[in-house]
C-alpha cells in the first residue's frame, strides 16, 4: 500500500492508476478514496488518476491535530511534491472543494493546470452583516452560528446517528425532488430510511470512520470563510453543481463561478442533489473528461 509521509510526521495513504495528465480526486465528508473507484476504473484509460485519504480518514493515520482544511490543503501540496507532478488538475466535490479553497488561499495555483468544482459554497454559515453578508449556506442558506453549536453537541452525542442525518438530508427524498433518474431512486428508496435500513447502513457506513476527524472536519468547513480565495484561483475551473440542489441552493456556486480569477465553465446538473454525481454518472464522468480535454488561452 503505498502512503508518503507528511513534513508533521503524517502517514497519508494514496493510490494511483492510469498514465497521462495527472488529476488528484479529493474525497468528501465522512468519506475516503474508495468513492471514486468506479470513475478511477475508467478515466484511467486516458488520466493518471490519484486519489487520497485525507489524514484521519480511510487508510491514512488518524493525529489528534491538524485537522482542518488548511493542513488538508498542505498535505495536498506535499502529496504533489512528493510524486514530482506539474500541471495538475484537482477535482473536489463537497468537502473536497474546501480543500481547493484551503489549497488557493495559501498556495494560489502553485502546481495546477485546472480545477473542478463541486456543489460547496466558499461559506457555510448565514451572514447578516452588513459589510459581507452571505444567505447561501448550509442547509439551503438556514445555517447559523447556534445551528452549529447545536449540531457538534449532537454529533458528540450521538455520532452514528448525526452522520445518518445529514446524509438522509443529502437525499432528494428530504426534499421531494422530481426527475431524478430512476435507477438512483430505486437505488435510495423515495422514503427516508427506515430504522431496520439505518441501523445496517450505519455499521457499513460509520464503522471504521474517526469521529474526532469527521468531527472536526465538519467545524472546519462551517467555521471557515472562503470567498476571497476565489480570485486567487487563476487557473481554467469548470464549476459543476445540482439544481435545484439539497442541502445547498444553486446560487451559492452561481456566485463562485462568478467570482473566480481565470476561465470559467459552468455545469449544471438539473434535476440533482447534492448527490448529483451518483444522480448523473455518465454524464458527470463525460463533462469531466470534455473539461480536461479543453483547451484554454495560456
């Protein structure tokens, strides 16, 4: 199993497969490398994919610091360094693209070629103030301060049971969304799972997961403000996002697309969640391939 160690002595695991332009796949929440088996299977005919446990998750060590997106963001950066790469593409959806603004904010481009963006606004709490609001957060924009202290008192409570939640919320059954393919509707069920469903899917789904990492990692990324790292990414980004989403509302990747520093395409997958990479497969996999293939003014 290959893994490179960090410069704060962290074990990270990755995998590599394909020959060709690099791209790293950066995995979401509660999540690890194996999400993007499938996709690695085939664009590794034309890509040398990678793709990493973030510290804490998967295969990789499990520290008791540097659990944020700033040390995910240079973990990063080192996985590049250590394999010799160059004009790199990064794809991260969800808590993935947080690493990317992470990665833009402290290092700007250093490395990339181009970037895709998954359905992951650059902040996730509520702001009314009057020099810098921002209504498009978590939970379709309903996320505020309290919320978050309510949610990480639930989630130290009852860890399993948070996870579930948010996932569940994730679905298009929370949100009666119509149109979705048919085979992903029966893949879910069109109810929220009932309890003899939760309890097994719990076992699979949260069983070797850390709850201080998806724990703080959840902190991370609500605590965090990203929006002006976003003129900082200068590279061609292509911006994918679900409409009319779930836990997220469009306009909140309208406005990164917007506020990006290079060329920008926006993709939208409608209708979708934010599950809309499981939603659309063939095409999700087909405007990523069309994005790496494109060429842009140097």
């Amino acid at each position: 199993m290959p893994y490179f160690t960090t410069t704060d002595n962290v074990r990270i695991y990755y995998e590599e497969r394909g020959q060709g332009k690099p791209i790293i796949l950066i995995h979401g929440w509660a999540g690890d490398h194996s999400a993007f088996h499938e996709t690695l299977n085939i664009m590794k005919k034309w890509y040398r994919c990678i793709t990493f446990d973030l510290r804490g998750c998967g295969a990789s060590s499990r520290p008791r610091t540097g659990l944020n997106m700033a040390h995910c963001a240079k973990d990063l950066r080192e996985l590049i360094e250590e394999l010799e790469l160059d004009d790199v593409a990064l794809f991260g959806a969800s808590l993935g693209a947080s690493v990317i603004y992470a990665y833009a904010r402290d290092y700007g481009c250093l490395y990339l070629d181009r970037i895709i963006l998954g359905d992951m606004p650059p902040r996730l709490i509520e702001d009314d103030s009057a020099e810098h609001p921002w209504k498009w957060g978590l939970y379709r924009g309903q996320n505020t301060g309290e919320n978050l202290l309510e949610n990480m008192g639930r989630m130290f409570d009852n860890f399993d049971e948070y996870v579930l939640w948010h996932i569940e919320m994730c679905m298009p059954a929370a949100y009666d969304i119509q149109g979705l393919p048919e085979n992903f509707r029966r893949s879910i069920g069109s109810e929220m799972l009932p309890p003899e469903a939760r309890e097994i899917f719990a076992k699979g789904l949260c069983r070797d997961m850390d709850p201080l990492t998806v724990i703080a990692y959840a902190y991370s990324t609500i605590y965090e403000d990203f929006r002006d790292a976003l003129p900082l990414i200068t590279v061609p980004t292509a911006v994918f996002y679900p409409n009319p989403g779930s836990i997220y509302v469009p306009e909140a990747m309208e406005y990164v697309a917007d506020h990006l520093g290079g060329p920008v395409r926006k993709v939208e997958f409608k209708p979708g969640t934010h599950m809309f990479l499981s939603e659309h497969q063939e095409r999700a996999l087909s405007e990523i391939v069309d994005f790496m293939e494109a060429q842009f003014d140097k």
